[in-house]
C-alpha cells in the first residue's frame, strides 16, 4: 500500500510543497475514494501532514496506515451528491 503524498499535476507542486514546509500544522482534505490512488507527482512522506480530513466511507487500511505513520485522522460523515 502506498503511504505518500502525490499530487495530480507538476504545475503548481512546488508552491505545494512550500506550503507543506511553511505550515505548523498540516491538514490533508480528501475524499475517501481518492485515497490510496497514484497521482503524477510526489509531494513526499506522509509525515509531511499532521492530519487528514476524510469522509466515513475510508477502507479501514487506509485508516490504519495513516494512524500507523503517526497522521491524525478526523472523519466526517459522507455527503451524498445531489
């Protein structure tokens, strides 16, 4: 299972990173269905983010592997669309 960062695009990666580097604290928003996929680029280690907000819907490894590398993880509840 992968367990960094990747980012969809190369144009803005490195403005990315230095908010990664410039933050105390690194919050990760992503849609449970997106995690765990490949992107094309890398944007490093998760102990790049404190935490990541997620959906309820997160495969339980995914969990797991976030609390294993020390990531917070706050779950809210799925929002179905419209």
């Amino acid at each position: 299972m992968r367990s960094s960062l990747t980012y969809p695009g190369m144009s803005d990666i490195t403005i990315k990173k230095a908010m990664i580097a410039a933050a105390d604290i690194t919050y990760l928003v992503a849609d449970s269905t997106e995690i765990g996929k490949n992107a094309l680029a890398s944007l490093g280690a998760l102990s790049f983010i404190d935490y990541v907000i997620t959906d309820d819907e997160i495969d339980p490894k995914n969990l797991e592997l976030f609390r294993e590398n020390e990531v917070g993880v706050i779950i809210t509840p799925a929002l179905m669309s419209a």
